[in-house]
C-alpha cells in the first residue's frame, strides 16, 4: 500500500496535461518526459521489450512464465492529465482514516469536499483518501491507472509463482484530447485483447460508450452602423444565439443521465461581423446519434434560408464510436474482469460510459478493449480525490485477470 500511495504522487507531481491547440503529438514535450521516466522505471522492475516511440508510446513486455499456450493480454493507461484544470504544481495529500466530515482543500477555507455536495464520500468512511490542495486537479485520470498496472508488473515479476502468459502494456499520451489512440500500432502492440484502467469509482466495468462528434459552426454577419442597420444588419452573436436556442434545452449535460445523449456547448465567442460555436455531440444509440447530427444540420441551413445567404458554416466531425458493437462478439473479456473483481472481492458495476476511453478507438482498430476502474471521483478539478483502497483493488484486479486469462485455454 505505501509503495503504490508513493507511487502515484511522484507520477502526480510530474506535469503531464495534454493541449488541444497544439498541432505536435504529443500536443506537449512535458508528456515526453514521463514518458522517458516510466521507460526507465519499466526496465528497473524487470520488464522486457521497453521503449517509447516518437509519438510517445510507452511499450513494455511481461514474458509468460507458463509453457501453457494462452491469449495474450494488454493494460494501458494515459499520460497526460485534462487541460480543464490546471495539473501543474499539484501537492496530493493523504487523509487517513477518513470519518465522513468536510475535508477542507485549500489554505483560504474556499475549496471544500463536503459530503453534501459529493455523497459519494461516505463510502469511504474508514479509508485512506488523496485529495488535492483546492489549486489544481488530482491526476488520477490517469495516473492511478498508470500506478496501478506498474505495480501489479512489479508484483507479477517478483512472484514467480503466480502464474500467467505473456502481457503487454501501453502507456499513451493525448487521451483527454482525443487523440491518445491516433498512432497506436495495435499490430506492433500484439495483444488479443486489452483492457484500460482509466474508470471512476470502484467496480466500474465499461463496455459501452458514447458516439461522439464535434462540431464548429462559424457565423458571418454582416457589420453596419447601428443608426443605418434596419434591414442590413446581420448580427452575428445574436444569430448564434438562435442556433444554441433551437436545441433543446433539457438535451444538455446538466440534465441528463445514464443512456440520455446530449448537445453540449463547450465554447461561444464573437461579435457582429463573426461569432464561433464550438460543440460536441454525445449519444449511446447509434441511430439515435445520426438523427441528432442531423437535427444540427437542419438548424444551420434553416439560418441560411432565413437570412438568404451562406451566413453559417458547418464543420461536423465523428470522433468515435460506441465499443459495445465489437466488444460483444468477445463477451469473454468482459467476463473474465468481472470475474476477476468478484475473486478479489469487488463487486462489479457495470454501466455505461458516458464519455469515450482510448479503448474505444482501439476496439474499432481491432483490439477489444473494455475499461475498468482505476479508483478516483471528480475528475478534471480540484474536487478531485482517490481512495487509496481502491488503487489496490484495482491492482488485485489486474493480477487475478492476467491468471485467469492463463487458465482460460
């Protein structure tokens, strides 16, 4: 316990957050230079095949240390930490034995983890918590993930006599801008099948995601003098405004849950002569998924019609797709991690993602992917906090499932 609680607060205290303006990839150096670090480390536990690639891909090999002909079986993690909240500075604290009450974050009194707002919290009582000064976000998301399955090679190496086939894992930059699966080499990484420790709370188990687009709608107005603007004027801000008001105000984050999909602004800004609408799109069903698409088009071209000319521009992209369609078919490697967790004690919460993983691009690339739970709560800010207890379940986890996908064949 105190090996992987040192563990990941030396990964958190690295700089790690990822930039979605950038155009390198990694969209940051500072990810590169953990990365080095975890190769280094890698090699120092004992593992085999390590190396980080120019993309920053962090590649390393468990050799079997059973004859018995079995699937081979990958666990990856995310360098970087989410640009919503500052990761730079980030000072953990342990709080032990936690007893339910107010855990009081920054210095001032003014950042507060109080149970009232996160009931959650009272599961915990009686264990160790890591939370954050109330200045900067946490890093569990991914660094647990990334601690965890460092720590259960580590194990795996230095007892022989737990038995189990050849592992792989991957550590990937740029997951929480989207990109961590853009130059992963599934080929090279040769697993059958994989798992990412990158969920929430413990005994999540994830199969099923979102379908994700993004969308950036551009709005040329057209700029006259107030006192002359009576039938001229094209007031690009309020035109915007127009659009955001005809989806539907109970489609937003704020007011879904489970299998409900979403429109969500994540970012307006302009004046009269040019507005710009940045959103994403979000929904578990498929045909669901394309009708909401779709309803945006509609909305843009009905701005065309009303104004008479191309004031709105519309880019819509797919980002990714819901795993569920591919995992099914290899049902079995859900099977075997929920067993896992129920051979270690966990039960297991299997529900929905909603948001995306790198294992969902990976599964559509051709390596099957489900996600499990790495432990943390309130990711991408300061309220963000990590039960220590559940960093070694999850630990116990990895372990069980590398042995049962030895006895599996």
């Amino acid at each position: 316990m105190e090996k992987i609680i040192e563990r990941f607060i030396r990964y958190t205290k690295i700089h790690t957050t990822s930039d979605p303006k950038s155009e390198s990839f990694p969209s940051t150096e500072r990810q590169l230079y953990f990365a080095r670090q975890l190769e280094q480390e890698l090699r120092w536990i004992g593992l085999s095949d390590v190396k980080t690639d120019e993309y920053g891909y962090v590649t390393a090999t468990l050799s079997a240390n059973t004859d018995k002909k079995c699937p081979v079986v990958g666990f990856i993690a995310h360098i970087d930490t989410s640009p919503d909240f500052s990761g730079e500075n980030v000072s953990p604290r342990l709080i032990e034995n936690y007893q339910g009450r107010n855990i009081q974050l920054s210095n001032d009194g003014q950042v507060e983890l109080r149970p009232e707002m996160f009931p959650e919290l009272l599961k915990y009582i009686g264990q160790d918590l890591l939370v954050t000064d109330g200045k900067t976000l946490l890093g569990a998301d991914d660094k647990a993930g990334i601690a965890e399955i460092v720590s259960s090679m580590e194990y795996l190496h230095t007892h022989p006599e737990v038995k189990h086939g050849k592992i792989r894992i991957c550590f990937t930059p740029d997951e929480e801008i989207g990109k961590g699966a853009d130059h992963f080499d599934v080929k090279a990484f040769g697993a059958d099948f994989a798992y990412t420790l990158d969920g929430g709370e413990i005994g999540e188990l994830e199969y099923e995601n979102f379908n994700a687009a993004g969308a950036i709608v551009t709005i040329r107005g057209r700029s006259v003098h107030p006192g002359y603007a009576k039938d001229k004027m094209i007031n690009a801000v309020l035109v915007a405004n127009q659009i955001v008001n005809f989806l539907p105000s109970e489609q937003r984050p704020e007011h879904t849950e489970k299998y409900e999909g979403f429109y969500h602004i994540t970012s307006m800004e302009g004046n009269v002569s040019e507005a710009r609408i940045e959103m994403i799109i979000r929904d578990h069903d498929l045909k669901k998924f394309e009708a909401r698409k779709n309803f945006l088009k509609e909305c843009c071209s009905l701005i065309n019609l009303e104004y008479g000319e191309d004031v709105v521009q519309l880019q819509l992209e797919d980002q990714y797709y819901n795993m569920k369609q591919k995992i099914e078919p290899v049902k079995y490697v859900v099977d075997i991690a929920e067993q896992a967790m129920r051979e270690v004690g966990v039960e297991p919460k299997i529900k929905a993602i909603r948001g995306g993983t790198d294992g969902a691009r990976l599964s559509y690339m051709g390596l099957p992917c489900p996600n499990i739970f790495a432990g943390g709560h309130n990711f991408h800010g300061p309220y963000e906090y990590l039960p220590v207890q559940s960093m070694k379940k999850a630990t116990e986890v990895i372990i069980r499932i590398c042995e049962l996908v030895a006895e599996s064949r």
